[in-house]
C-alpha cells in the first residue's frame, strides 16, 4: 500500500486516509490507488467510505477523476462517499470544478455519518 493512502476499516464504513500531493504518473499511479482502494471497500459492502482529506496538499485532475469513479461505483451499490476536512484551498478547487455538487464535503465525522445513516462515532 503506497505511504500516501491508509485505510481504517470500521464495521459498517471505511476512512481512506490521503496525505501529501497527488500528482499524475508514477508505478502505480496514485489516482489507480485510491479507485483500488475504493472498489476494495466497496466490495467488503460498506454503507460508505469517508475520504479524510486534511493532509492533502495537492490533487491534480486524474485524482480528482478517481473520486468521480469511486462515487459511481459506491452509488451502484447503494453506499455513500465523503470527502472529510479538506484545506480551505483544496476544498475551493473542488467547489471550482463542482465536484461539491455530487460529492458532499464535511468537517465533521459525526455529520459525516449522519448523511450514511450511522450512529454518532464515540472516541
């Protein structure tokens, strides 16, 4: 599993972790890690996987694409994707490319599993 991308299974919903700068190109690329990943949890049957964004610096289009495919496939199957706390300047590139329109973008973990129908998370 690549350093920039740490999944935490839960039992009904999954957080895929992303850190650093997700640039096109290299082997594999990253953006074919996280639509892995995503088509991994999916399968497992989760109610939704929550996209932890505060550690990313950077997203270029081809990653921006997987989040695109990973919301498809979830949607197939019934599941929800979430896009958790991203930086003020990723979350305005989102809102650019109205991203914000099909996937939601929160910076709370409880609201996050209010909109998957799941119970407040209790740390």
């Amino acid at each position: 599993m690549s350093d920039q991308i740490k999944i935490h299974n839960k039992q009904t919903y999954s957080i895929i972790e992303l850190n650093g700068r997700f640039l096109p190109g290299g082997d594999p690329d990253v953006s074919d890690l996280i639509r892995d990943h995503i088509r991994e949890q999916a399968d497992l049957g989760v109610k939704g996987i929550v996209l932890d964004l505060r550690n990313v610096d950077f997203f270029a289009s081809n990653a921006i694409g997987a989040l695109m495919s990973g919301y498809n496939l979830l949607m197939d199957k019934g599941a929800k994707l979430i896009l958790w706390r991203p930086k003020s300047y990723l979350r305005d590139s989102l809102r650019l490319v109205r991203v914000d329109k099909l996937l939601t973008i929160v910076d709370d973990l409880d609201e996050a599993m209010d909109i998957m129908g799941l119970p407040p998370v209790n740390d």
